[in-house]
C-alpha cells in the first residue's frame, strides 16, 4: 500500500530549486560548456535574451522557460560528453 502525501508535503528529494540554486546551476552550465547565453536561448526556443534574463539577481525566473534552459543544456552536454552537475547540490545526476 502506497503512502498518501498530505497536501503542502514534498516527495523525498523531490523538490523545485530556489531561484538562486538555479541561476547559480546555469551560470556554472553555461561556462562548463562554453556556451553564448543568448545561443543557448534561441536553441531553446526561447528570445535571445532569456537566459540573460535569469542570470540576472532580480530577473524573472519563469518555470517554463527555466526548464526549456535546462533539456536544451543537457541536450548539448551529451554532444560534447560533458557531465553537468545536479541543479540542488547533493542531489543525484539525472
């Protein structure tokens, strides 16, 4: 028989980054694999300056756009065999 989660209760781990895990998650993906911020954007279907947005301290951090920012990164990773680091430090790779 399976736990039910109350209302408010997170999974074990699973959990949604801060914003500043986040952007601290892109800004050291971004370098790891020595990509333009805004060539980054355009690959992910978002404009040009969206991930210049988000790296900013008081940009706004849209879910959708963040996750597009983070499939399009791991996307590129596999081409060039890199291995990016989990988003919520001490989390597993995904």
């Amino acid at each position: 028989m399976s736990k039910t989660i109350q209302p408010g209760e997170a999974l074990p781990g699973d959990r949604l980054p801060t914003p500043g895990e986040f952007r601290a998650w892109l800004r050291d993906s971004i370098a790891a694999l020595d990509v333009a911020p805004f060539r980054l954007a355009c690959r992910a279907g978002l404009s040009r300056n969206a991930a210049a947005r988000i790296l900013k301290a008081d940009g706004d951090l849209y879910l959708g756009s963040a996750g597009a920012l983070e499939r399009e990164l791991r996307v590129i990773a596999v081409e060039r065999g890199v291995d990016l680091a989990p988003i919520i430090p001490g989390e597993a790779r995904p």
